[in-house]
C-alpha cells in the first residue's frame, strides 16, 4: 500500500515538473489561431488584435486561420480535435460555447468537456441597425412598420444561433412582429447586403458595425443592453425604446483543447490578461464598444457553464432548431 501511494506521488510530481518545463519553453514554434468565421467579422477582428499581440509578447508567428461554416462549429470542431499543447488557440462566443449546444441535434463537439477556457476577453452589445433608406428612426416606428406590413420586412442574420440572429428572434417575439430572417454565414457579409440595401436591418455587434454607422452607411436604432453603452450614449436601449425588459449581449473568449497542461493554460492566461491591460488594445477594443473583462481560466470556465443553460430558454422560446 505504501508502495503504491509513494509511485502515484511520485507520477503527480513528475508530470507537474514536466508540465512546468513545458510551460517554460513554450512557445517554441508558431500558434494556429482559429476563428471560426470569415474574415471582417468581430471573431475575425479580435482574434487579429490578439494574435499580434501574442506575437510580439511571445516571439513566435500567430497564424489566423478563418475556417467559417456551421455556425462556428466546423472551426470550433478543428480546435477541439488540435493536440492539447497550447498551440491551436481558437475564439469562442455566445453560440459556439452557448446556444449551439440547444440548436443542433447533433454538436461535433462538447463545449465544456472538450475545451481549456483560457480568458474571457469581453462583451459587446449588439446594436440594431436599419438601411438608410427604410423610414424610420425610432424602435417603435420599425414595429408600426413591421405591424403594418407583416411578412414584408426582412433581417440580414449573421449566423444561425449567434448572438446576433437569437436577439433578433427575441425583439420579433416581444415585439410582436413578423420579419423575416435571412442567414448568412458571418457577420461581414450580412452587413455588406445590408449596406447594399438587399436586406433592411440587422441586429449587429458593435466591433462589426460601428464604423459603418459612424460612415452613415447604415442607421442605429437602439442597443441591445440593459443599459446605455459609453460608444453611443444617445442611443436608447431597445427596452426603453419600445419592448421593454428586452437585454442581450455577445461575449468573446479564447480557449484550447482540453489536456492542455494547466502551466501553458495559465501562462497564455497571464499573457492575455495583460494584453488586454495594454492602452493601444483597450482603445481599440473599448473604441468599438467592447467591455473588457479578462479574469482566470476558472472564471470563464464557469460563465459559460452559466450560458449554456441561459441560451437554451431563449432558443426553446424562439422555436429555434438547427438539423
């Protein structure tokens, strides 16, 4: 018995040796950072704000490598099946390790038993937004409208089971209205249609769009959250501007497969949290209506242990099902 207790100690002390050596040398080669979405969209822009910055910190090539599809699920899959050595990063938001586990019936992968959080980077609200030219300027003139010609109206919805598409189904339901959706695979191209005018709104993050209504190319309505954000503070929040008690928000986070030793997942944690400390990142991400957040791997393990449950209410409200 003393025997068989002294050799599992001694397997605990040289495995957490051997990972502390790893930790030390890593990273000694180029990181593959996943975002599963095409290029343009908020996953795109922030996976290529960090990754830069984890190659300046890091001395090594961060290579961004979009692989869209699913919902995020084809990129999410690689990540999840990338050896568990910290380097094969991938972004995570609301649907890939929230809602998606509700809508599909069939997930390629677990969002928690497959997956290291590393770092929750933030949350960003959603900002509803019309083409210029649909007449109206307020949440409650795009309901009379919708009310008056049901059917007629469309939504450019960036992703089936992103944050974005499921608080559009939201504001259809509180707001009683009948629009119709209109998927695209990412963000970029839902607001390149809109922009053209081949679509008439769109519930749209804040790092996506922004520049677009600074540029008058599309019109801001109200924002998603429960309250006003810094980026537009004249913008009402979509609960005060006619459906109240509506609040829905996007986070983002970055992640590894799971048997990543514990000291490369804290030492890519401590390197992110003071990323995201640095006054160039914080400008640009705070800039674009970002909140940003950082914290310990366990923090963001358990946020979304918490949204799981939270998206699959919205989803079954909505109706929403992906075969």
């Amino acid at each position: 018995m003393i025997h068989n207790v002294f050799r599992l100690c001694w397997a605990a002390l040289l495995a957490a040796c051997c990972g502390v050596a790893v930790a030390q040398d890593y990273p000694s080669k180029p990181i593959r950072f996943i975002a599963p979405n095409l290029p343009g969209g908020p996953t795109d822009i922030l996976a290529r704000l960090l990754g830069q910055k984890l190659s300046e910190g890091f001395g090594q090539p961060v290579i961004i490598e979009n692989r869209p599809g699913a919902g995020g699920n084809i990129g999410t899959e690689l990540a999840a099946k990338a050896p568990a050595d910290g380097y094969t990063l991938v972004t995570g938001n609301n649907a890939t390790f929230g809602a998606n586990v509700s809508l599909y019936r069939k997930l390629p992968f677990d969002p928690v038993k497959d997956f290291a959080p590393i770092i929750l980077v933030g949350t960003q609200p959603n900002i509803l937004v019309v083409h210029p030219s649909l007449p109206v300027h307020s949440v409650k003139a795009l309901i009379a409208l919708a009310r008056a010609r049901p059917g007629e109206l469309n939504y450019a919805n960036s992703g089936m089971g992103a944050a974005a598409h499921l608080a559009a189904e939201m504001f259809k339901s509180m707001a009683r209205v009948d629009i119709v959706s209109i998927p695209y695979k990412s963000a970029a191209p839902a607001l390149a249609d809109l922009i053209a005018g081949n679509t008439h709104l769109m519930f749209a993050t804040s790092l996506s769009v922004y520049p677009h209504i600074q540029a008058k190319r599309v019109r801001a309505l109200a924002v998603t959250p429960a309250r006003r954000i810094r980026l537009m503070p004249e913008l009402p929040t979509i609960a005060e501007a006619g459906v109240p008690g509506f609040e829905a928000t996007t986070w983002h986070g970055v992640l590894v497969a799971a048997g990543t030793p514990a000291p490369v997942v804290e030492k890519l944690n401590a390197e992110l949290n003071r990323i995201l400390k640095l006054p160039d990142v914080r400008k640009r991400l705070t800039g674009l209506g970002a909140e940003i957040i950082g914290g310990t791997s366990r923090e963001f393990a358990d946020h979304i242990q918490r949204e799981i449950p939270k998206w699959a209410k919205v989803i079954k409200a909505a109706n929403v099902r992906i075969e």
